[in-house]
C-alpha cells in the first residue's frame, strides 16, 4: 500500500520510503556536491543581492496526481547548503488532484536556498515523473492479475542513473540491472563479436561463476533454445511481433520450465497489456526513463512579513 498524505500541522523533515534505505549517505552526498558544483563552479553574483537573511520557500507541485519521489536527493542538495526541508507528503505518495499543491517547505539562508533550487528541482521533477509513470504500468499489471515485473533498462541519464534506478523502486516496478558490472546481458554485437551464442555464454560464464546471471538477447524461439542449452539463465524475446511472442515464449517454456523469458522492444504504455503472459515473466521498457514526462514542481520564497512592531518574519 502507498504512504498516504501527511496529517495537517505534521510535518516530517525527511520523507520515509523502504527502497530510500538503499541509497548510501555518502552516495547522496556526493551527487548533491557535484550538482551543485556544476550548478555554480565559482561566484554566484545573484547572491549579492539575497543576501543570508532567512527565508521560507513553498515547494508547489503543479502536475495533479504525480508520484512524489527523489525526496531523499531534494533533502540532501538543500542540507548541503544549510537549509531545511519539511515535507508534506511521504515518499512514493501521490499528491493531488488539486492544480497546486504545497508539497514541501524549505527555509535557510536566502542566498544558500537559491543555490540549491535549481539542482534539486531538476531532481524531483525527474525522479518524480519516473515513478508516476512506473506507478501506473504497474497498476496495469495488478488490474490484469499479470505475476511478472514490470522493468526498466540500462536506458539512463549519465550521471542521473542512481537517481532514475531509485524512482523506478518508489513507482513500484524492477531496475533490471544497474550496470554492466551488476548482470550480464549478451546482445547481438556480443553474439556477432564472438561467433556463436553459445560461445558467448560460455566465455562470460568462465568469468561470472555463479554469482550472476546471464542473459541473452535472442531475435527466434531457435536462437533462445540455443541460449538455454548453453547455460542462460534469461532468454530475451527482444522486437517479437506480439503474437509471434507469445508463440516463442511458450514453447521455450515448455522446453526449459525454469528459464525466465523477458519481452523487450517496441513496448509502450499503450499496448503493455498485449504482452501480459503466464509465460512472459518480465517486461522492459525504455520508456520508463526515455521520453518520460516530468512533473512541474517550482519553489517559491514567500514575501517576509512585518510585524506591528516594524521587524520583518518569515511566514509560517
């Protein structure tokens, strides 16, 4: 079940979500210093006229009915530059409907908040974009009582991959692999390189051992035969006509009970459930990080407030 909205008047500095527990401290800490530095690689001139008097800024989200994710990253920019977030919503929630929604309130120096408003922003409008579109093919799957994992793909942004790969858990579907050092996946130019696949799974397997899988990416039912005799323990199905899928991935089934059979290319958010098999046990989809739409948060600063006595507050 999701995290639901915060109750009124409480306010959590750090949203809770189990795949955050995942992300090391010093790997969030890192990625904040080097967005920022890229952000700002020597003087910030608009700091001038900032200042560091404190301030409040309001996060609004603008996009009704997105998945809040990334707040881990957020809160880490924000920390790095001597600023506070108290959040509204718990990771991996939904927030809406309403056209605008207060989501977060930061506070901090007002020249310190301004240098970490850009970086964090492209943050959560990115990771949150990617859970909210993993959140809906996964309630596609549940609707359809599909058993597989829905799953993303080695499809990311440079530098952003941690990011991406976290918004994937939070939207509820599987990362696939991390990288080419967390699974092996042999595709056709690996094939080509080394003659055969047979060959190819052979030559991995002698360096792999046991600790990870091989997959391999096949273009027939014949060449995932040849994948699992020679040891795969994942058969691709990759630019299968649907029907012709299903055909493939049964009789691989049948021949090898145990192997898993993932369907990749061409998927979309469209025709997802044309894929949905008893014999289909993953299904990836580029889409989940390539052309992913965004969700628009901005931050604003709220005006100070005078008080009877002449001395400006910040607003609470």
């Amino acid at each position: 079940m999701q995290p639901q909205r915060l109750s009124s008047g409480n306010r959590m500095t750090q949203p809770t979500h189990p795949a955050s527990h995942s992300i090391p401290p010093h790997a969030l800490t890192r990625l904040a210093r080097e967005w920022l530095a890229e952000d700002t690689p020597n003087f910030d001139p608009a700091g001038v006229c900032a200042g560091s008097r404190e301030v409040e800024a309001r996060l609004l989200c603008k996009t009704p009915c997105s998945v809040l994710a990334g707040s881990p990253f957020f809160t880490a920019v924000f920390t790095e530059v001597g600023c506070t977030v108290d959040w509204m919503y718990q990771e991996g929630a939904e927030i809406g409907p309403d056209a605008v929604t207060l989501t977060a309130v930061v506070r901090g120096p007002a020249r310190c908040l301004l240098l970490g408003e850009r970086p964090a922003l492209n943050c959560l409008a990115r990771a949150s974009g990617i859970a909210t579109r993993c959140s809906q093919l996964w309630a596609m799957a549940v609707a359809a009582g599909w058993q597989g994992e829905v799953a993303g793909t080695r499809k990311t942004t440079p530098g952003f991959r941690l990011v991406e790969k976290y918004a994937m858990l939070v939207g509820g579907v599987s990362m696939h692999r991390q990288d080419l050092s967390s699974m092996v996946m042999l595709k056709d130019n690996h094939v080509w390189a080394s003659g055969s696949i047979t060959e190819a799974v052979k030559a991995t397997r002698s360096v792999c051992g046991f600790s990870s899988k091989i997959e391999v990416e096949c273009r027939s039912a014949e060449e995932g035969s040849e994948a699992a005799r020679a040891g795969a323990d994942i058969v691709m199905l990759d630019n299968f006509q649907i029907q012709e899928l299903h055909v493939a991935a049964r009789a691989l089934k049948e021949e090898f009970p145990s192997l898993l059979i993932e369907a990749s290319g061409g998927v979309t958010p469209e025709n997802l459930p044309d894929y949905f098999s008893s014999h289909v046990d993953i299904i990836s989809l580029g889409c989940i990080t390539q052309g992913c739409p965004v969700v628009d948060f901005s931050l604003k600063v709220q005006k100070p407030v005078l008080c009877l006595s002449g001395h400006e507050k910040v607003p609470s």
